[in-house]
C-alpha cells in the first residue's frame, strides 16, 4: 500500500472519528438508575438533577380527576404517575435532550433497556400524544382509544384544556 493510500485512509477514519464523537457530545444524553430519578408526574422526571418534559407526550395533571368506566371520579393524574413509575420499575434510565422547553426544563425522549418510556405512556392509555409540539405517538393515542386503555376506559378532559380551564 503505498503511503499516500495510507495516508487518505488515516484521514478518513480520523475524520469519521472525530464526526462521532461530535455528534455523542452533542447528544446531551443522560443515564441512571431509579434510585436517582425522581417522578414528578406522567410526564416529567427528575434525572441527575435535570428536570426532563417528557417530549411529545402530556398526562395528566396531579390534581386532576377523571371519570372510570363506571363513572366513578379518580385521581387520574396520580394514576399516570403510578404508570410512569411502574414503566422505569428499577432500570437503568436513560433520555436523549431534544430541547428546552419555556420553563427552562430539558424537553427529552427517555427509554428504559430499547423500550420509549414516552411511546408506551401513550400506548397503556396514561398520557396522550402532544400534538402541539410533536405527532410522534399518535398512532399509539390512537390504539390505546380503541382498545380503551388507561384514561381511555373512561372520560377525561385533555389535559392541555383541563390546565387552561384552571387558569
């Protein structure tokens, strides 16, 4: 191989390299287990000191309350909360930053092993896809509605109303 062949291919793979660790130290990405992660609701969590919007997702809030299958009112946020919880369990948690959101929390994507945390709030019923921001789960909104999964077992306000009604 001659050098100026050995050369271009050095340079190649230092450049591929250097775009790779580029990209990972842009990822803002954040990992730990849940003996660190605190949840705050069905959408926000508290990782290694960063409060983190669940992205693309809204739950409900803590104080609201819903109606069950038979009518019934329930704290449904406490209960979105209880399904982030069992979601994260005792699992390493991992999140990707996608932005900041207004209140100057981490807007990011979470996962747990390969599992979206977000995406499977959506598909068990516990949040809803936040069109507003992202159609990144409406498919899974769809899915857990027809199959009248979490919320969807009952009637609920959603809750980017439900918050604006209390303003």
């Amino acid at each position: 191989m001659s050098q100026k062949k050995i050369n271009y291919v050095s340079s190649f793979y230092l450049y591929n390299l250097i775009l790779i660790l580029f990209f990972f130290q842009n990822s803002h990405s954040f990992s730990q287990n849940l003996k660190s992660v605190k949840v705050i609701d069905g959408d926000t969590i508290i990782l290694n000191n960063n409060k983190i919007r669940l992205h693309g997702i809204d739950a409900p809030e803590k104080n609201q309350i819903c109606k069950n299958i038979k009518n019934t009112p329930y704290k449904c946020g406490i209960s979105s909360k209880k399904a982030l919880i069992k979601i994260l369990g005792t699992n390493i948690v991992y999140c990707k930053k996608k932005g900041i959101d207004r209140y100057s929390r981490i807007i990011g994507v979470c996962f747990v092993n390969d599992t979206n945390v977000n995406q499977k709030m959506v598909k068990l019923g516990w949040a809803l896809a936040y069109r507003k921001y992202s159609k990144d789960y409406v498919i899974d909104e769809k899915n857990a509605k027809e199959n009248k999964l979490g919320l969807w077992s009952g009637s609920f306000i959603k809750p980017w109303k439900w918050r604006k009604n209390k303003r």
